[in-house]
C-alpha cells in the first residue's frame, strides 16, 4: 500500500520532473520555443512566485505530500495552501498541483490524493476546497467532476498567431 509523506530534498528530481510535465501539457497549442522558455524558468517561477525550491518551503501556510510506493518509489504528490480567499467567502484550501507519474495512473492514486485534501481540510476545520485545473486536461477534469467539484470560473486565452 502506498503511503503518504511529507516532502523532502530527495523528492526534488521526482517532484521537478512530474509538475514541469504538467504544466508542459497545460501549455496545448504552442512552440517548441514556449516549451523551452518554460522548462528554462520553471524552477525559478517555483522559487519567486511560490516561495519553493529544492529544500522545500520558505514561508508557512503550504504543504507538499508525497505518495511513495512500498519500495520507496515516488507516485505523485499533492500540494495544498491555505488562503484566505474573498471569492470563496471562506478560508479555503488549495490544490495547488497534484499528480501521479504516468505508470502509476489509473490505479485509484488520484483519488487517494484528494481524499487527503479533505481529510486535511476537516482538520484545519476548512469547507472549501479549490483548484485550478487545464480545459485540456480531460483526465483529472473527469476525476474532479465525479470527487463533487464544481466549474465555478472559466480562464479563457486565444493565440492571435492562429486566429
Ligand atoms: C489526473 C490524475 C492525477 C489522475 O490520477 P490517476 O491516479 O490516474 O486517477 P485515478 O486512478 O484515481 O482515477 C480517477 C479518475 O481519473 C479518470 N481516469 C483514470 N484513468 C483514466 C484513463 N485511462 N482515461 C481517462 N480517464 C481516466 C477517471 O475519471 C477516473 O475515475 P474512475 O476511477 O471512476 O474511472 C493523473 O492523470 C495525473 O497525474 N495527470 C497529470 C497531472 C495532472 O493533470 N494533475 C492535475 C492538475 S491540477
């Protein structure tokens, strides 16, 4: 049985690897140039805007679980920030990302994931839980749909290179 731990320098690589890829596939139509210019900035953007890097978090108010399997191999992980956040009336918490690496998908691990975040949420005595996910991302849109949540926004962009 997997099991669910806090993180640590090691998971790094692991972590790095499975976020760049989604939020690679986030990007959908674009260049390889975009491609680049993401994969080149990424661990910066992490640094500057989330206050993460290699050896974890530099303020409070965020956590990152890492599903590991029974051999230690790193599945997926979950990241959750509270946040104090006026368009939900409420304190709410984050998904800030999650994911399972691919061979892992598919074997109920998501699930496992997001129920975390609830149980992390009833502990902190939070009603919300909120989460931005990709219009392209079919899989974990369908996975979030059938767990209850709801479309609440729409972030829409248009490529004016391919009008
Ligand atoms: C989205 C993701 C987390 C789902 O994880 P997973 O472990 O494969 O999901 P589960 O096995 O728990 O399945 C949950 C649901 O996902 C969907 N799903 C799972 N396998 C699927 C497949 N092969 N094809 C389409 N949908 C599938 C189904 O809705 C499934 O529900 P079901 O169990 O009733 O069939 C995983 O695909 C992933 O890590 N993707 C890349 C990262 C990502 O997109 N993160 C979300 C960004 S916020």
């Amino acid at each position: 049985m997997p099991n669910l731990r806090p993180y640590a320098p090691k998971d790094w690589p692991q972590f790095l690897a499975l976020e760049l890829e989604t939020q690679l596939d986030s990007l959908g139509d674009s260049t390889e140039q975009e491609r680049a210019t993401l994969r080149e900035r990424f661990p910066a953007l992490l640094d500057v805007k989330m206050g993460f890097s290699r050896n974890g978090f530099r303020r409070p108010g965020a956590e990152l679980w890492v599903l590991e399997g029974d051999a230690g191999e790193y599945l997926g992980h979950l990241w959750l920030s509270m946040r104090d956040d006026a368009r939900h009336g409420t304190p709410t918490l984050q998904v800030t990302t999650m994911g399972i690496v691919r061979d892992g998908r598919g074997k109920n691990y998501g699930r496992l994931l997001m129920q975390k975040a609830e149980q992390a949420a009833k502990e902190k005595g939070i009603e919300v839980i909120a989460l931005e996910v990709a219009g392209n991302n079919r899989r974990a849109r369908d996975m979030f749909k059938d767990l209850g949540y709801e479309t609440i926004r729409r972030t829409m962009h248009k490529r004016l290179r391919n009008p």
